[in-house]
C-alpha cells in the first residue's frame, strides 16, 4: 500500500475507531480505583516500588494470579501518573481502541466483508465495558494487542511464507501469556482461521503452530498450579460433579451470546445460577448448545465456511470460562463480561457480514450508524457504574440483590465513612446470603464494635474464626471486642494466638 490510497485510508479508519471508543467509555476517564485494583495497582508493592518488579518474573512470592508482563506494565504506568487513576484508565481505553484496530486489519486478512464495522461494534459494545472501564482489566487490553498482532503476523507468514513474521508471531504470543494466560486456547484458533481460508492444514502449517501449543501446555500448567495452590482453588465451593459443570457450559454458551444480541442488565456480579441436575429445564441450554453446533456444522457446504468458523472461534475462545476448569471467581459467579472479550468477535464479524449483504447499499451506512450510537450510548451509560467503588456495588446491588460479595464490601465502605448503622446492615444481609463467608462475618464483628454491640460483635467474631481458624485478624478482632466488653482476660489470651500467627 502507498500513504496516498490505503494507508492514508487504514490511520483515518483506525482514528474513527479510536474515537468511538473515547466517545462510548468516556465516563471511566473520570473513575477511580475499584475493586481489584488494588491487588493489581495502587497497593501492589511490585507496581508502586516497594519490591522489585523483575520479581514477578522469576519468584512470584503474592497471593493471587501472577501475569508478569501486565505488572510490568502497571508499574511503567505508575511511574508515568503514580496514583492518579485517569492515567490508567486512559491507557486502557487507548489499548481497547488499538486492539479495535488489530481486529480490523485481522478480518480484512480473512475477506470479511464489513470488516471495519465489525471493529466498530467490537470497540463500542457495552459487553466490553468491563474489560475496557476496570482499570484490573488492562490484564484483558494488554493481552488482546499481542494476542491479535501475533494472529495477523501468523496469517501474514501462513500466506506469504517469510519466516521472521513466524518467529515474531511465536514472540508475541508468548507475550500476551506473560500478560495474561487466559488465551491459551488461541493455537485451536489459528486451526480455525486457517481451514477456513484453505479449507484443509498443511503439514508445515501445523507444524507451525506446534510451538504455541507447547507455549500453551506451560502456561496453562503453572496457570493451574498458581491457582490450586496459591489462590486456594481446590475443595469446598470449586467441587462440583461432571453434570453440573455440563450445565454451567450450556448456559455460558448462551450468556454472552444473548448478551451479544440484547445489550442491556449489564452488572459487575451476575447471579450464580442455582445447579439441578434432575431439571430439564436446566439440561435444555447444553442440549441446544450441541444442538446448534450441529446445524452449523452440517450448513458449511451451504452457508460457507465462514458460519462454523465465527462460532468455533467463539467457542475455544470463551471455553476456559465455561466451568470445565475450576477458576476462584466462581465462588461468586459462573459468568462476568470480561470472558467474553475476544470471544465475541467471531459472532460479530458473522453478524457485520450478513448485515452488509442483506441491507440496501443505500440504507447499510445509516443502519450502521444508528446501531454505534445505540450500543456507545449504552457503553456509554455502562462504564459510569465503574466511576468508584460505592457506584460499582450499588449499581450491581441494584441489579443483582443477592450479590453477597457486593453487600459485603459496600459494608467496609460505608464503615469505613462512619456509617455504622448501614454499614451493619450490609454485613448481617452479606452473611444471610452467604454464612460460610468468614471475612464477612469479621466484618459485621467489626461494624458492631463500632456501634458498641460488643457482645453480639464477638459471636460474629467467633463464626469468623470457625469457618477460618488461622486469620490473625480474625483473633485480633475477637481481642478487641473483648476489651470493649471489659473481659480484658480474655482479651489478652486473643492477642497473643493473633502475634503468634502474624508477628
């Protein structure tokens, strides 16, 4: 291409993305820090200097997933805004509309028609408020731009046979690993793209992709291993039998697909849906799922295939959330729309090119028009719920009253302000929905000190410390409500099993 014609095209196409993408989210460049974010940024001694960053990389010694390219890349951010948020929300919307871009320049690859709307729908879908609004998910953003610039490089090698855009594609990926191992499915992805270019793989070709399959196998190995035995994933709330993890992929399947399609109740906690294998009602999500591959398989010589390739990349990319595997946010939902971030680019690019074939030529740029300011006014709308924390659990709490976790941490906000009294309400409301949530019955213990119910304060104390009997600060607690209802005996017994756990 020559800057006269295509590029000068591409940079005005590529800005018109970059300001959908400000116009659909400008509500976070005003947000704050939310939950997680203090885990990932402004309380993580990697990112704000306390501890080395190369750590990360060689001895991760934190609770939590460890993704060391994206804490590299927080603390290059902290070094540039320290702890002013707008800066971290506007690289995140810079990423999400550069990622909008790569996956232009990735369907115009393929052929698909309407590919630079496809990109628009993509940067302004409410589905992605939560991935491009929570400054946490960068982790999301940040891999998506290597992610897609190593699928365009290996399709620009699958086409043209340079070698060095093969080794660049194989650098990126592990890349978008470092920054997030989540996409460890995408080599079944460049299966996908590239049957649906050749309708058959070469040897060479899948020898090609051996090397992001075996990057694949490590990162998802220590993934797992990270999980089970540093964030806690094993037992208790994770196991669950065979058919209600069938039953958790059947729904998902069709979550973000109806999400897709309906944008609207978009909420940080979705309802976690009670599991019934003995419901058919139930058994009807999978059941329609395989049933709907099916059809779509058996259509290829009809429709093309472009119907089973959109829905295969749609299902490899969103199956790590499916329920197969067992991952901590569980605990609290078996959905969340930063999943589905790269996963619903397939369905979209299927849904761009039918509509560009089946509207009036005349008619297809208004259409196309109204459809981005319908979804950026609802991206719009969105990405406010993220402006801080109070908003985040309100909004979800609005639309998800049984969000325990969102009663819970809404609780220590308003505690933390001086409001006891509906501080205490959100405790007790938490540990009704939830009574096996030990931190949220140190909490209402702590709430209830406050309000100078010490006695009802150590019976919350004393649940807190059954359920998690080697929380130092549950002990601490339990102590200090026993010198507020003067058995500083006691107290004292409390203390001294909190210093030894945590000196």
């Amino acid at each position: 291409m020559n800057w006269t014609s295509g590029n000068r095209s591409f940079f005005f196409g590529a800005l018109a993305l970059a300001a959908l993408v400000f116009a659909a989210f400008g509500p976070a460049l005003v947000g704050g820090f939310v939950w997680d974010d203090d885990f990932w940024v402004h309380r993580n001694p990697h990112v704000t200097g306390g501890r080395s960053i190369w750590e990360v990389w060689y001895a991760p010694s934190f609770p939590g997933q460890n993704y060391p390219l994206t804490y590299t890349f927080f603390r290059g951010q902290f070094l540039l805004w320290g702890y002013v948020p707008f800066g971290y929300h506007f690289a995140n919307l810079l990423l999400h509309a550069l990622d909008a871009a790569l996956v232009w320049i990735l369907l115009r690859r393929l052929k698909v028609r309407a590919a630079w709307f496809a990109a628009a729908v993509f940067a302004v879908h409410p589905l992605m408020a939560e991935s491009v609004a929570w400054i946490t998910e960068g982790k999301n953003t940040l891999s998506a731009l290597f992610l897609l610039s190593s699928g365009i490089l290996f399709l620009d090698w699958e086409e043209k046979g340079v070698r060095g855009r093969l080794w660049w594609s194989w650098a990126l990926y592990l890349a978008a690993l470092s920054a997030k191992t989540y996409i460890s499915v995408f080599p079944f992805v460049l299966f996908v793209l590239v049957w649906y270019r050749r309708s058959a793989i070469a040897r060479k070709t899948a020898a090609a992709i051996l090397p992001f399959l075996l990057l694949s196998l490590s990162a998802g190995a220590y993934t797992w291993h990270f999980e089970v035995w540093h964030v806690g994933v094993r037992g208790g709330e994770w196991e669950m039998p065979a058919a209600g993890r069938l039953l958790i992929a059947g729904r998902a399947f069709w979550f973000y697909l109806g999400k897709l399609v309906f944008p609207v109740d978009f909420t940080f906690i979705y309802p976690r849906w009670p599991l019934d294998p003995s419901s058919a009602r139930q058994w009807a999500y999978p059941a329609l799922a395989a049933l709907c591959l099916a059809v779509i398989w058996a259509l290829r010589r009809v429709a093309g295939r472009g119907l089973p390739a959109a829905f295969a990349c749609y299902l490899i990319l969103v199956s790590p959330s499916l329920g197969f595997i067992s991952f901590y946010a569980q605990v609290y939902s078996f959905v969340a729309d930063h999943y589905a971030y790269l996963a619903v680019i397939g369905p979209v690019a299927l849904a761009a090119d039918a509509i560009s074939r089946l509207l009036p030529r005349a008619a297809a740029p208004a259409a196309a028009g109204l459809l981005l300011a319908l979804l950026a006014g609802l991206s719009f709308r969105q990405a406010g719920a993220y402006r801080d924390l109070e908003s985040l659990w309100r909004d979800t709490l609005r639309k998800n009253p049984a969000a325990e976790m969102a009663h819970n941490n809404l609780g220590v906000l308003l505690l933390g302000r001086g409001e006891t009294s509906e501080a205490i309400a959100r405790c007790r409301e938490s540990v009704r929905l939830n009574p096996r949530n030990a931190f949220a019955w140190n909490n209402l213990g702590l709430a209830l000190v406050e309000k100078g119910q010490a006695a009802e304060a150590i019976r919350a104390y004393e649940r807190a410390l059954e359920l998690k009997p080697g929380q130092a600060e549950f002990y601490a607690g339990k102590a200090y409500a026993l010198t507020q209802a003067g058995r500083q005996k006691e107290a004292r017994e409390y203390y001294d099993r909190a210093l030894g756990l945590k000196p």
